[in-house]
C-alpha cells in the first residue's frame, strides 16, 4: 500500500514471546492500514544501552517520517514518563529510560521530545506492566493516523540520557572504540564507523587493508566479507550497518575468544 504509515518495534521481548503481536493487534485496530516492520525483539532483557545503539544505527534505513517504537522498559509502572521524540524526520515512542541517548548524540541540536501525558489515547492508563501494549502502541496509531504531536504532551528538555562511549582518536594514532552488541551469531559489534576510519592515517594504498585491529591481546587484519577469514581465525570488517564488526567465520567470535559488550577495541594504520 504506497503511501501507508510505516511503524517498526525494538522490543527485548524474545521471538517466542507473544508481546510483540498483541502490540501490533492493538496498532490494526486503531491503524487498519498502517504496515508495521521488526526492527528486532532480540534486545538483551532490560539492556538500555544495546536498544539505544540499536535503533540509532538503523532506524536511518527506514523511510521518513517512520514511527519507531522502542520497548526495553525495566521501570515500566514507575514514574518514569513515556515520550515521544522527533529527530532527523524520524519519530521514536519509548520509555524516558536513555534507551533513546544515541540519537540524543547523533541530534543534539535538532531533537525535539515530548512527555506524553494525553491519557485518552491510551488502551489503559493505569497500566503497570505492559505499557508496550496499553501506551506506546496506541499512541503511535494515533500518531500514524495524523494525530499531531503537540495534543500528546508538552516539550520537555530534561530527558534522561546515558552514557554512552565515542571513539576516541589518541595524539599517537591509536582509535579506542567499544563493542557495543554481540549478534546471534557471536560478532562482535563496535561504535567505530567509517567516519572514525577516515581519520586515521592508512597505508599506501588507502585502503581497508591497511588497518589492523587489536582486541584481547589479538591484532587482527581487515576484511572485505566473511568468507575471506575461512582459517578460522577472528577477522574483522565493516558490516552491513557500517560499523567496524569482529567475526570468526561460521564460528562465534565473542565465544571463541571471550569477547563481551563494553570490551575495549583499538584500530591503528600500517
């Protein structure tokens, strides 16, 4: 259906779970024509910070004007508030939990969040465990139905944040990145991307191969795709998202070498 709304969910609720098709019931039924895409429910139980990278590394591929719900809520029923942000033509409903601070860093200037307070369009406003289903949805099918922003809620600008690592490029040519998500498949995702890349001083030929990796005690060369690490090995590459991702191919890499999110990874040239 061109032209319909498009909603995506990010939730921690697992892929058995029936959570994430009773929010999308609820969304049908106030939207009947809006189409809604999983971005995941694979989120580590209660990890804010994974959401949080997560969303702001993909929520880009999406078209304009998407409204993306995030659910990793371990305060749900607290005096946490709900909101809704607006950031780079993109829309994001969630818990006022940090699970939206990667985009607040991305959008520093041009962000614009709303505590949604507007009770009436929600499924029930006394709702203390699943409000995934009876706040968050609803208000995004409102939303997607043309509902405008500013009868949700007021502006707020004390929004709660975490924090979160950025690259850092040493005086002496070293760039300090973290693994931020482990996949299902044991790579190791980190917050370096292209952009970090860039500034570093490469070899002769400019290219990727002119990077090496240094991550526990291993220094590990660039690839250009997985298969090309066929020895075994942990490789690394700029995967799909543009981040830089370590691998072993067709094994598990954070297993193998016991590689855990948050875990320190340098990139030097030469």
């Amino acid at each position: 259906m061109p032209g319909s709304p498009v909603i995506s969910l990010t939730t921690d609720f697992g892929s058995e779970d029936p959570f994430a098709g009773v929010m999308k019931g609820v969304i049908l039924t106030i939207n009947p024509v809006v189409r809604i895409v999983d971005i995941t429910h694979g989120i580590h139980p209660h990890d804010i910070k994974e959401a949080a990278y997560t969303v702001g590394m993909n929520y880009r591929y999406f078209p304009l004007n998407t409204i993306h719900i995030v659910v990793v809520d371990p305060g749900v029923g607290s005096g946490r508030r709900p909101l809704i942000v607006s950031a780079d033509h993109h829309f994001f409903i969630g818990p006022d939990n940090g699970v939206f601070s990667y985009l607040y860093q991305m959008h520093r200037e041009s962000a614009h969040v709303t505590h949604i307070t507007a009770a009436h369009y929600f499924l029930s406003a006394e709702s203390a465990t699943f409000q995934g289903r009876d706040v968050f949805a609803p208000v995004a099918a409102w939303f997607s139905r043309g509902v405008e922003i500013s009868k949700f809620g007021d502006p707020v600008d004390d929004y709660v944040t975490i924090p979160l690592s950025v690259p850092v490029l040493s005086s002496g040519g070293v760039l300090t990145g973290e693994v931020v998500h482990i996949d299902r498949f044991g790579n190791a995702i980190t917050n370096i991307t292209p952009k970090e890349l860039g500034q570093l001083r490469c070899s002769d030929t400019g290219g990727k191969e002119g990077l090496r990796v240094r991550v526990k005690g291993s220094t590990v060369a660039m690839k250009e795709f997985y298969e090309q690490g066929g020895d075994g090995g942990l490789h690394a590459l700029m995967n799909s998202s543009g981040c830089l991702e370590l691998f072993v191919f067709q094994g598990n890499a954070s297993g193998t070498f016991h590689i855990a999110t948050g875990d320190q990874v340098e990139v030097v040239a030469g």
